[in-house]
C-alpha cells in the first residue's frame, strides 16, 4: 500500500511508534525512525524493519528541542530527500493533580507532546511532498479529560485544533492532516495504571479489553494510503467504544 513512500515517524523505539513503523515496513515504505535516549531499542526496530526489504535509519532528537529537531530534518533531507508521510507520535506523560503538578510537570508535557508536533512539522514541511499524509497521534483524553493529567489532556487537546486548522492550511496541496485518539493501550506509559484500575477501564470499554499497538498503527497504515485520500481534518478514536 506505501510502495515507493518515505515516513518519519517520531517517537518510534518502542509502543505505538514501533508497530507503526514495522506496518510501514511491512506496506514497503522507507522509514525514519526517531528517538529521543534509547539508540538500543531504536536499533532493533531498525533491524525488525529492514527484514522487510526497506530502507530505514534511526535519527536520535528530542522533539521539544527545535535545534534537534533541524538537524533531525538536515540528516533525512540528506538521505531520503524527501518525505511523504509525518507520524507525530512522540509523547510522554507526567500525571499528578493539578494541586500537586509542578510547573516542570506542567512544562515538560506540554513541551514534548503540543510544542513537538509543530516543532517537527514546522522543520519537515519543506520536505513533505504535495498530496502526502501528516497523522498525529492525540488522546481521548484530549476529548473528554482525565482525573490527574491536565497537562496530558491539554496537550492531546491542543493536538486536535493543531489538526483541524492545518488541514485547512494544506488541502490546496492535497496534503491531509488527521488525527488518532487512542483510547487505552498495552504500552509503558499504560502498564504502571493499577491492576483494579484498569478491570473498571476494561469494564466500561464495550470490547472489555485493551488496545494493542497494532489496533493503533493498522489505522495509521489506512490513512497514509491512497485508500484514505478524501479524509482530512478528522479525528479518529480508536478505543474500543470507551467514549460512546
């Protein structure tokens, strides 16, 4: 489905990120792997993808971090000259309530998760093609709150706008912008949420289950496809049927 395509995907060493990038490979696009400390786990994604024939690199930058994220987008100009689909998926989270969030807490998610979606398409934009594909990755949270993560819920939130607004900007070159709200995930921003936590999560979910990584990147791989090319603007949920 992506022959012939090259995407960078951020925050791809592990989670979400990393079942991205090997259905990429899988579909038999080139893939930019970024990471922000975990060059070893990097590698290994770069290792699983390349079995699929494909030409893949690890580019290691913090996406709060404009300088990096220009020498990020100077190394794949230099090897791929181009790209045709954006995955904004790095995120991290720092819960607390808002009494107890410090300013840091606050900073360091809105930082990584808002800042770095426009610090790194802002630096890729002269290297995406017209008629090529930027999908961010936001949150239900974004859409309904979430007791203790403001600054997360803020973020996802802002990622939505961010979303909707550049969909506008880019139709005239028949570049959609979407987005995914997952619900939630087996990764390791998910795996700490207490055990009965998440049998009352699974219980409200109508498939009384977690998310794998796949659930995720499999709509990832339909929106960068040509299979997707009349939708923009949207904001897809993936969670099982959690928020209806």
């Amino acid at each position: 489905m992506l022959k012939n395509k090259t995407a960078l995907i951020t925050g791809a060493s592990r989670g979400i990120g990393e079942a991205i990038a090997i259905e990429f490979a899988k579909n038999n696009a080139d893939i930019i792997i970024n990471y922000y400390n975990d060059s070893g786990e990097a590698q290994k994604v770069v290792d699983k993808a390349k079995k699929y024939g494909v030409k893949c690199i690890a580019v290691k930058a913090d996406v709060g971090n404009f300088d990096e994220v220009k020498q990020m987008a100077e190394t794949i100009q230099k090897n791929f000259g181009k790209i045709d689909i954006l995955i904004n998926n790095a995120g991290i989270t720092k819960d607390k309530t808002l009494k107890n969030m410090t300013l840091d807490e606050w900073n360091a998610v809105i930082n990584t998760n808002l800042n770095g979606i426009f610090y790194v398409t802002k630096a890729m934009f002269p290297l995406i093609s017209d008629g090529g594909r930027i999908i961010n990755i936001s949150s239900i949270v974004g859409q309904y709150g979430n007791f203790g993560q403001c600054n997360y819920a803020a973020a996802k939130a802002g990622i939505i706008g961010f979303t909707k607004s550049l969909a506008k900007e880019l139709g005239k070159r028949k570049i959609t912008v979407n987005a995914i709200a997952p619900g939630f995930v087996k990764t390791d921003i998910t795996k700490n949420i207490p055990f009965f936590k998440k049998k009352i999560i699974n219980y409200m979910t109508p498939l009384k289950e977690e998310a794998e990584p796949i659930d995720i990147a499999n709509v990832v791989v339909f929106l960068a496809s040509e299979k997707a090319r009349y939708i923009t603007g949207t904001v897809i949920n993936v969670d099982g049927g959690l928020t209806i």
